[in-house]
C-alpha cells in the first residue's frame, strides 16, 4: 500500500511539474521583452529608466548600452535585422542609418518638438561645446581669458590646452564643426594643426577628459561639453566657459523604433513616447537644451553664439572631418 501511494504521489508531482514547465513556456513566449540600445551616458540611461518604470514597462524591456562608434557600426551594417527594437543613438547615425538601410518605423504620436526633424526621430537630448578654464591656473601661468579657440592655439598655452580626439568622441566633432565654419578648410588647417601641437599629451578619447583635466588644474583651458563646465562653477569650482567666437555647435541624440513589425514594435513605440513625454524633465536638468515645446532652461545655460553647420550632419561627413583632423596634425 505504501509503495503503490508513493508511486501515485511521484506520478502526480511529474505531471504537475510538466504542466507548469509548458504554462511557464507558454508565457514566456508571449511576452517578448523589449530590446533597448542606447549610447547615452549614465545620466541618460537613469532618466530614461525611471520614464519606463513610472509609465508601467519595468520588467518588459532590456535595455543594452553601447558607445557611439559601436552601436552606429551595428546599425550601418546591421538594419532592421539588429537584435533592437527600440534605439537612442546620435541623430546623425539614425539618419546615415534610416538613408541605407530604411531601418526605422514612422513614430505613432505627436512628440511636440521645436524644430522639424523627421518623421522617423525625435531628439532625446542635447548637447553643446565651448571652451572652459581654470581660472586659478590661468591666474598662476598669468594667462589671458580666451575667448576664441584660435587663442588657444597662442604659444603661451603650449602644453595646457586639451581637447577630445574625434577619432573616438562625438564632442571633438563640435570643435572641428566650429573650426571650419569660421575659417575654412584651408586656414582651418593651420589653426587646428596649432592647437593639437599646443594639447600635446592632453588629447583626450573622451569628452569629458578636458573638463577633468581642467578641473584638476593639469591645464589651463579645454573644449568639451559647455553643460559640464556650468555645473562645475555652480559647485563651486574654479572653472569658467567660454562661448568662443567661431559658434557653440550642438549634437542631438534621438530615439527610432526598429521597423520589425512584429509583436514587440508597438510595444517599443509606446516606450518611445513614454521617453519624450515623462523622461524630459530630468533630461534637460544635465543637458540644459530646449528641444519641446513648453520647455526653458536658464540664461546662464543659453550659448551665446549658437550656430549649426552648413551640410546635415551624416556619417559620411564625419569620416570627412576625421580625415581633415588626421591631416591637421
């Protein structure tokens, strides 16, 4: 009797644990989780996860980050075939990326942006360059306050001047943008083959290398994000900025959803307009850039020579001005 009993209850406990193995299948299969790539920095990532979470996606999606020269490979060579759904990536790449490979879905609502972009992005952030210094080295070198990065280039800033490589940062484009805009490509040459002889050592691979390095007083004076040399002096740190003549130019970074038309692309949709509807009002608190209606930032925040560059801003165009910085030097 016991033994026929303990067979009975071991055959129970099998066909209950088959059943729930092909009931946890079962779920699984239909609640496909929502690939996320993004290039955002850490700050980005958290305003971006808290929209997600406040809007009711926590444990539905899977977000992966990339940098930026990583993740645009994969969207060149990859299209609609990536393992994404949804992606925040620098326009320029989304652009470069929609023109061969017709990658990217319409977006399904209104987004209330500024300015026109198309139908397939809108702006998650911005970002700008300027130049920042330390105003305690500038003191002990007895330096004067650029106001250009043509001053930059002067002899007695040899050796305290840095810069990020456009070879590896985004933000290094915001100076070459500048460079050639005010002087062309020709006198641009001399101007920037001068400032790389002045940066030296301190040529950076990230965009927030020179502000460290101002801050740590191994320079005087760097390019870089104009947002990070604000908050720097309302730490009270001895650092300024500096909107340099030859124009403050931007980058923006956006969100498309990957046209995969299957079970989880409305889904990404939806947090895509989650993002830009409830994730704005922490994103503009570290990139201070007015993209939405309805959206202000402090003066202090406003650049005072805002420019944008001449031709859209492609990979193509990109790969132009590193050739022109490799040339430079």
């Amino acid at each position: 009797m016991k033994k026929t009993l303990k067979c009975m209850l071991l055959s129970l406990l099998a066909v209950s644990l088959v059943f729930a193995m092909a009931g946890c299948g079962k779920s699984d299969a239909g609640t496909k989780k929502v690939v996320i790539y993004t290039n955002g920095d850490e700050e980005a990532v958290q305003a971006m996860e808290k929209s997600l979470k406040s809007g009711g996606f926590e444990g539905k999606y899977v977000l992966q980050s990339f940098g930026t020269s990583e993740l645009g490979g994969k969207l060149i060579a990859e299209g609609n075939k990536i393992e994404a759904d949804l992606v925040t990536m620098s326009s320029y790449f989304i652009e470069s990326s929609q023109s061969k490979n017709s990658m990217f879905k319409d977006l399904a609502f209104e987004t209330g942006a500024v300015q026109e972009y198309p139908a397939y992005y809108t702006p998650v952030l911005a970002n700008t360059g300027s130049i920042f210094v330390n105003t305690e080295v500038l003191k002990q070198k007895g330096l004067p306050m650029p106001t250009s990065i043509s001053d930059l280039t002067k002899p007695e800033f040899k050796g305290l001047v840095s810069i990020p490589n456009i070879m590896d940062s985004s933000t290094g484009w915001l100076l070459i943008q500048a460079i050639i805009t005010q002087y062309g490509e020709e006198a641009g040459k001399t101007v920037l083959h001068d400032l790389i002889a002045n940066v030296g050592p301190h040529l950076e691979s990230s965009g927030s290398g020179p502000i460290k390095k101002v801050q740590a007083g191994e320079v005087a004076a760097g390019f870089g994000l104009r947002h990070q040399a604000v908050a720097a002096k309302a730490s009270g740190a001895p650092i300024d900025f500096v909107d340099p003549i030859e124009g403050n130019f931007s980058l923006t970074e956006s969100i498309a959803v990957v046209n995969k038309d299957n079970e989880a692309t409305d889904l990404a949709m939806k947090m895509a307009e989650t993002i830009i509807k409830d994730a704005r009002k922490d994103l503009i608190v570290n990139y201070p850039v007015a993209l939405y209606q309805g959206e202000s930032v402090e003066d202090i925040n406003k650049p005072k020579h805002a420019k944008t560059f001449e031709k859209p801003l492609t990979v193509e165009l990109l790969e132009k001005h590193q050739q022109f910085f490799n040339s430079s030097k």
